[in-house]
C-alpha cells in the first residue's frame, strides 16, 4: 500500500473558542482519504461525534472560525510540499474533559 493509499491523519487545533463549548488546544482528530473525504472526532466539549466530511476545505471552512481553529498535520503528504506541521507536546489520546482549557 502507497503513503497516498492510506488515509493521513490530522488534529484540529483551537487557538481561541468563540463559543466556550470545545476549550482550546486540541479539540479533534481526523483523517483525510486518497478520494478527498475526511472524517473528524472530537475529543472535546459535551458531546462527542465522529462526522464524515466531503473534504478537510470543507471541515476547515466549518469549523476553522475564521483562524480560530486550523488543521495540524500528524502524518507526511504524498509529497514534499505537504509536511508534517511541528507540535511541541503529545497528540495521541483525548484525555477524559478534552483538552478544554480552565
């Protein structure tokens, strides 16, 4: 299986909540598909959904708020031109509030 066979994953990460629901930093992970769709998970707020996306454009332009919210890359692009964004801390589990910020 190629690297653009299998699906690459992502967290979106929230700088600021307009809405005081999701908190800041790590709200979702995702995954995006060779085919375009995506999917995201979230890992914060009351309620936690997995929804299927026609494309990560669509999920940014949903749930970004205007630069508020942006997708951070966890696994390289199928070329050079797409790497892996650098995160200070870890990223592999949702800790049971979320990563709701206090």
């Amino acid at each position: 299986m190629s690297r653009t066979e299998i699906p690459r994953r992502f967290a979106l990460r929230r700088d600021r909540d307009r809405s005081g629901v999701s908190g800041t930093g790590i709200v979702a992970y995702g995954t995006a598909y060779a085919g375009g769709a995506a999917t995201l998970a979230w890992c914060s707020g009351p309620v936690r959904s997995v929804t299927v996306f026609a494309s990560v454009d669509d999920i940014e332009q949903i749930h970004g708020h205007g630069g508020d919210s942006v997708v951070v890359w966890l696994d390289p692009g199928a070329t050079d031109e797409e790497p892996v964004t650098p995160w200070p801390g870890p990223l592999l589990r949702c800790p049971p509030d979320g990563f709701k910020s206090r």
